[in-house]
C-alpha cells in the first residue's frame, strides 16, 4: 500500500512539473500565500494518507530541479561545453557558473516551443476551469514524452522496456514515463560523448604538433602545453568556436 500511495505520488508530481514551469513562465503577478504546516496526532487512518501523500510531494517538489533538468536538453549541453573547456586545456576558465548559466538558457531556448505548448494545451484551459486538474497533468506531460522520445534511442528504450519486464508495448503511448526518462538520459549522454569526441580531435591535432616541434628543436623540458593553449585558443576563435558548438548543438535538437 505504502509503494502504491509512493509511486502514486511520484507520477504525480513529474506529470504537474511541466505544469508548474508553464504556470509560473506565464501566469500574472500574484500575492504569495502564507502556509503553516503542524504536527498533531492523527485520529483516522485517512489522515495518515493525506500526510504520506503530503510528505511524499514535498519530496519530489525539492527534487524538481534535477527532474526538470534531466527531461530537457540540459544534460548534453552541459556535458558538452565541459568536454569543450577540458579540449581548450583553459582550466577552470570559462567557470563551472558561466557554463552552467549557458546551458540554462540554452536550455530555455530549446525547450520553449515545449512548454508554449504546455501552457496553450494545458495551463491555460486549466486555468480557466475548463479542464480538471488531472487532464491538465496528462495534457501536460504529453509534449515532454514527444521530445524525450524524439531524442531516445530505440535500443536505450528497449534495454528499460526489458529491465522493468513491462510487456513489449504495441506503441509509444504505452511506455511508461518512468521508463521513458532514464532510456532519455542515456541517450543524451551518449550523443553528447560523440560530440565530444568530435570536437577533441583538432585539439589533439594542435598537442601531436606543438609537441613534435618542440620535441624536434630539443625542448623537452618546456611543457608543450604552455605553447599549444594560445594557438588553440587562436584556432578556437578564428573559426569562430562558439558559434559553430553552439549552433550545432542547437540544430542536434531539431
């Protein structure tokens, strides 16, 4: 009964998330409620439900950032400007902040369409008393399943399918969205390692060359990558880097 009312309460909070980010996005200005919250003895057992179901939502409300994050195309932006910055050899610059601000809005870039969607289907009927909470929440979810699982592959799919020994779905309105979402995160880690990989291979180029020269000339105590940092970093700003990572990355969404 516990795993029940748990799992429950779960689904319902990552069904009311993109409901929530459309809410606030684009709801009007409003006085900001007082709640107190006590602990007393219960007198039913329904009492005790509405506790657990309360508890249970708080804890997946303080974990809806990191939910948020791993439904949107934050994980393989993220992964891949720090696979940038480690290529570049340029240390701690740009920093942890600036490159998780980037990928934050980039973040807000891509996953607008999805949730102007949410808010026009979902959050605005509902607001508007048109539809009931729950259809709200399904209508809700509907957008970020399409683009998880335009973004998933059908292997990385399959291996959860096979995992959580669900019956082999006869469509995608069948999987789960809890299955949905860890296949989604997989897959995104996975193109954003090719990425990666596609954008370490000047560099090393750049190393392999400062390295024989110097190795050549007979400076082997001078470390090679104190010469290689300024022409990569010249490299990386004549073909103007920023653009063609950011662009590319972007256009992987489409």
């Amino acid at each position: 009964m516990t795993w029940r009312l748990g799992k429950r309460t779960i689904l319902t909070g990552l069904a009311g998330l993109p409901l929530l980010l459309a809410a606030v996005a684009y709801a009007e200005p409003i006085a900001i409620p007082s709640l107190n919250i006590g602990v007393g003895t219960a007198t039913k057992p329904s009492d005790v439900a509405v506790t657990m179901q309360i508890f249970l939502l708080l804890t997946v409300m303080s974990l809806a950032p990191g939910l948020l994050i791993m439904t949107t195309s934050f994980t393989r932006i993220s992964v891949v400007l720090s696979f940038l910055r480690t290529a570049l050899g340029t240390q701690a610059s740009p920093s942890n902040q600036v490159i998780l601000a980037l990928s934050m809005f980039l973040t807000f870039f891509i996953m607008t369409p999805v949730w102007q969607q949410i808010n026009k289907e979902a959050y605005q009927p509902w607001k508007a008393q048109q539809i009931s909470q729950e259809q709200a929440m399904d209508r809700a979810v509907k957008p970020i399943r399409k683009f998880m699982l335009s973004q998933t592959r059908e292997k990385d799919l399959a291996l959860f399918v096979n995992l959580s020994k669900l019956p082999r779905p006869k469509n995608a309105e069948e999987i789960p969205t809890l299955t949905i979402i860890p296949a989604f995160m997989i897959s995104e880690l996975r193109t954003a390692f090719q990425i990666g990989f596609l954008i370490y291979i000047p560099f090393i180029v750049v190393d392999m060359v400062v390295a024989s020269v110097l190795m050549s000339m007979g400076m082997m105590m001078l470390p090679p990558v104190m010469i290689s940092l300024p022409f990569k970093i010249l490299l990386f700003t004549l073909v103007d880097g920023w653009g063609l990572v950011i662009g590319s990355l972007v256009s992987s969404f489409g």
